[in-house]
C-alpha cells in the first residue's frame, strides 16, 4: 500500500561464506605443515636468526638499498628535469638514458659492472683527444661494493624519472602561472605550490620502489658481494641445510619490507593531510542531509 514504508531485506551471499570456508580450510592446512613438517628445522632457523654472518649480510643489504636509493632518486630528479626541458638535445639524451636503462635487465646491468675492467682496464678523465689529467685502475675502483651500486642506482634513476615526471606534471600548470602573477618566484613557487602536490603522486610508487629495491638487491648474489642471500647461502652450502638458512633470509627480508610499509603509510598519510577524506581532518568531514533540516556533519549513506 501506499503508506506503507518499505524496508531493506539484507541480501544473502551465499557464495561468500563458501569462499571463506574454503580459504579457511586452505590457512588451517598450511599452518598444519608448517608445525608438523619436521624438514623445515624451525630449530636451525632460530639458531641461525641472529648469526653474526646473517646479521653482516643483513646490513649490507640495508647499506647497498639506501645508497642505490639515493643515487636513484637524485638521478631520477635530474633526468625528470631534463626531460622537461625545451632543449631537445637534453630531453634525447634523458630519453635515450631512459631507454636503455629500462630495456636492459638489472641482473645483466650488474654482471657488466662487475666487468667493467674487461672493457676497460683504466679509467681516466680528461678533454676528449686531448690530455688526460686523471688515470685510475678500474679493477682497484670499481670493487664488488661500488659494481652493485652503480647497477643498482643508475637503474633505478631511469625508473624514479618517471615517477617524478608523473608528479610534476600532475600539478595544473594554471597554479604556476598564477603564482608566477602574484610575484611569487621560481624557486619558492616550486617549493610551496608544485612540489606539496605532486609529492601526494610521487611517494606511493617511490615507496614501493624503495622495497622493491631491497629485495633486488638479492641479485647482488651473483657477483659475489655478501649480502644478506649470500650470507644464507655460504652458510647452507657449509652444512647442506638450504631449507632453514632460506627461511632465515625470507624472514628478514619480510621483517624489513613490513618496517618499510608502515613507513610509507605515514609519509602518504603526512602529504596526504587537508585532502578530502582523510578522518580526523575537519576538511575530511562527510555531510549528510537530514529528511527536514539543513545539512548537518555524519557520516555518509546513514539515514539513506
């Protein structure tokens, strides 16, 4: 009838509780083996957790992940900067960096480090054609240490371009302008107008480059450098155990990238303030109409 008011039936979702049921089923059976397989030595795990080799090859990693990071970011920056420019042969040479980085496999970037001396045996710098004011060795410069972090940082610079292009270019050009009317200068226009914005865009992928960095630097392996994989598998090719010493090293690869995660949140949450939707902010506020009366702060869909 029509006075009648209607009510919401909740719709049943059968297939839901089927899907839960069986993912439980799956989690219960994998904590099973974890706990009854006696090959996965969880005592050997323990005991090797905080081995003193472990824990070297654990901040080696972190030491190779912050300065492939920071080589990265600063490279990504400037090559973003030359690709914006209105100078052709400076925004080719970028693309060309770009290209080539990109196109080429990490693994084979840091074999080709690694070799360098094969290539060239010295290194020298001076005026092309002309006399040479510095000549080095390459095999004493580029160590096992400076190969991983060359191959590692100049491959994530062609990758932080992007990013950094993408954020700059996410900003309206209009506020630019407009601050560039007020009289406000270059520099500062950057820093108060374009770079808050376009950091919103830059730290999400910029963070998962930084944990997808230290995972990468588990190729470092391959050239003999005694990171935290490395570390694992000197020890389990000494006492035949590969198992447990992976268990080791998978844990604290997880350890750091949870650590690294959490970090991240709080940066995008900090360049994230004073946007729409953020809870606790008073620009975050959802308002709601009420069926006679203005509109009034609540919570959105209630009283729908």
């Amino acid at each position: 009838m029509a006075g009648d008011e209607l009510q919401a039936v909740p719709r049943r979702h059968p297939w839901r509780v089927v899907t839960a049921l069986v993912i439980a089923v799956f989690i219960a059976k994998f904590v099973q083996i974890l706990f009854t397989n006696p090959r996965f030595q969880w005592d050997v795990v323990g005991h090797y957790l905080t081995f003193d080799n472990i824990l070297q090859g654990l901040v080696r990693t972190l030491m190779i992940t912050a300065a492939s990071m920071a080589i990265g970011i600063l490279g990504g920056i400037v090559l973003a900067a030359m690709r914006r420019s209105a100078n052709p042969v400076v925004s080719s040479t970028a693309w060309t960096y770009i290209w080539f980085f990109r196109g080429t496999p990490v693994l084979v970037q840091l074999i080709f480090w690694f070799n360098l001396s094969a290539l060239f045996p010295s290194i020298s710098i001076g005026i092309p054609f002309g006399p040479q004011f510095f000549e080095f060795n390459a095999n004493s410069v580029i160590s096992v240490y400076v190969a991983a972090i060359l191959g590692l940082g100049l491959n994530e610079a062609a990758y932080m371009s992007e990013i950094v292009r993408s954020g700059l270019n996410s900003v309206d050009r209009g506020q630019t302008e407009a601050a560039h009317a007020l009289g406000m200068p270059g520099w500062l226009t950057f820093r108060r107008i374009v770079l808050p914005q376009a950091m919103r865009v830059i730290i999400p992928p910029t963070g998962n480059q930084v944990i997808g960095m230290l995972k990468t630097t588990a190729l470092v392996s391959v050239i003999a450098l005694p990171d935290l994989l490395y570390s694992a598998q000197l020890i389990y090719n000494r006492n035949f155990n590969p198992i447990p010493l992976l268990i080791v090293a998978s844990l604290w690869y997880l350890l750091l990238t949870t650590i690294l995660s959490i970090a991240q949140h709080y940066i995008e949450r900090h360049f994230n303030r004073g946007q729409l939707g953020e809870r606790g902010g008073s620009e975050g506020r959802r308002w709601r109409r009420k069926d006679s009366g203005p509109l009034t702060p609540g919570t959105e869909g209630a009283g729908r």
